[in-house]
C-alpha cells in the first residue's frame, strides 16, 4: 500500500463521512475500503431509532463491496466528519476479520493526523471459520 493510497482512501472517507445519517449520536463516521483489484468501496453509518438496526460506516463499505462481488480487501480508512478518531468497534472488528484479516486499517483525526494499524493487532484473537471465500 502507497501513500497515494493511503491518502485516497482517507479523501473518500473524509467525504463520505459527509453522507452519515446520524440524527441521534450526532456522530457522523465515513470508511472506504480498498479490494485487492484496487477498487475503493465507501460506506457511512446509517443509525435508526432502534439502536441495534444502526449500521456503521466499516459493515456498510463491506456490505457494498460483497455485494458488488468483492470479497478480498487490504485496508481501511475510517475518518469523521468532525475529525475525533474513530477506531472500529468490536463488530466491525470481527466483520473485518473475516475479510482481510492480515489488512490495514487507516484512522486518521485531527488530533493525531494519519495512523495506521494491523487489524490482527485491533483484534489479536479474531476468528475465521475454514471454508471457501
């Protein structure tokens, strides 16, 4: 992964934490996910007023991506549209996990410009179950 990358997908979440639907956490979230064809997949949270139905930014760009085909990725950008750090949560975590599990997970906040982690090290003891992706 290039800085150019890098830079593009935190551009494309950037932006896509603009399209949130976040009337009640007032916490807009964006991702962009890169697939191993290089391909970027975007995705925002989308809440609901039953809590539960809420989606976050890092399912629904994973959601996309499945949908569209795309099963392999190699990192994420997670930013804010208020620019605090947005780690993902344990969900999304093992969401993640069963999709690039040796990937990339790019935060980036106005607080500490551009970090970037291994997810093994976010979720050190993710599972996958064996079979065909």
């Amino acid at each position: 992964m290039t800085q150019q990358d890098v830079q593009a997908l935190i551009s494309h979440a950037q932006t896509v934490a603009k399209a949130a639907y976040a009337p009640y956490s007032h916490f807009s979230v964006g991702a962009a996910l890169l697939a191993e064809d290089g391909r970027i997949f975007t995705g925002c949270n989308v809440e609901n007023a039953s809590y539960g139905a809420t989606i976050c930014a890092e399912r629904c760009a994973v959601a996309k991506a499945v949908s569209e085909g795309i099963r392999r990725f190699t990192a994420i950008a997670i930013c804010t549209a208020d620019g605090t750090p947005a780690p993902p949560c344990g969900i999304c975590r093992q969401v993640l996990f069963e999709f690039m599990p040796e990937g990339k997970v790019i935060l980036w906040s106005e607080e500490k410009g551009t970090e970037i982690f291994s997810l093994s090290a976010l979720l050190p003891l993710g599972f996958r179950l064996e079979n065909e992706r």
